[in-house]
C-alpha cells in the first residue's frame, strides 16, 4: 500500500460532497440503513488504501467502488425482500409508492434506474461504473421501465 500523505484531493470536501450520494445509491442497492453506511465507509476506505493518485473523477470512481461493495455484499448474503425501509428518503406519499413499485426490481436493475435517473449518469458511465457494456445498461433501463409500467399500472387498478 503507497502512502498517501501528498493525495491532491481535499478528503473533507470530498466526504461532504459524497456521502449522502453514496448511501442513496447503496440503501436503494441493499435495502438495509446499516449496511448501506457500511458499504459507504468501505467505500471512502477503498478510496484511501486504493486510488490512484492521477484520478480524473473521484467521484465516478468512489460511486463505481460503492456498487461493486454493494454488489459483493449481496452475493455474499440471503436477503430477504420487505417493505421499503423508512430511512429512505421520499418527500410525498406518491413517490413513496413508486419506490415501493421500484423495491421490488432485481438489484441490478434497480442499479441502472438509480444510477441513470437519480445521479444524473449517461449509460456509456454507468457501464464502466458496472462493468458491463453501454447496450446492457440501456437493455436493462428499458427492461425496469417496463416492470415498473407493469407495477404502476397493477397498483393503479387495485385502487380503483
């Protein structure tokens, strides 16, 4: 491990200007408040015990960092899928519902949707934040936007 005293990054700034992101992005992931903080610390760990020093986009690479974290995480554990947790943040009813329709997405889906609609990333980035290529990240969009029509539509008739 290279010592990292000189990192040209202000860690302050950085971590303040992150965090919230980064558990967004790992709570819609995991779906537990805990392990989303944990994924997140991993993640700023990672950043210091691993990044290069000529990094163009900390920002990029600590999100893409996160979702591999995430994505280890859920491999290594069963997980159970319950009712969206309160610590996520929705400001009306009607949003909340619609992350509830969102919830019960693959996590690899609800990826590319959170990644794409809620961080503002193109799919060409989202794909080298995954791995995977630029038309699985638009095949995947298109494949959530369908089931979440589905949800949104099933939940419309059984109000009715």
């Amino acid at each position: 491990m290279s010592h990292r005293s000189n990192r040209p990054v202000d860690w302050e700034k950085l971590v303040t200007a992150n965090e919230n992101k980064l558990y967004r992005a790992a709570l819609a992931l995991l779906g537990d408040p805990q392990e989303a903080e944990d994924a997140v610390q991993d993640a700023f760990l990672r950043f210091l015990e691993k990044a290069p020093d000529d990094l163009e986009n900390p920002p990029a690479w600590l999100m893409r960092v996160l979702i591999n974290g995430c994505k280890s995480r859920l491999r290594l554990k069963w997980r159970l899928v319950g009712p969206l947790p309160d610590t996520l943040p929705a400001p009306d009813e009607g949003q909340r519902e619609e992350l509830e329709e969102l919830w019960q997405l693959s996590p690899a889906d609800r990826a590319v949707i959170h990644l794409f609609y809620y961080e503002g990333y193109s799919t060409d980035e989202i794909a080298g934040m995954l791995h995977i290529r630029p038309g699985t990240v638009r095949s995947r969009l298109s494949r959530a936007r369908g089931r979440l029509r589905e949800l949104l539509s099933d939940a419309e008739r059984s109000e009715l």
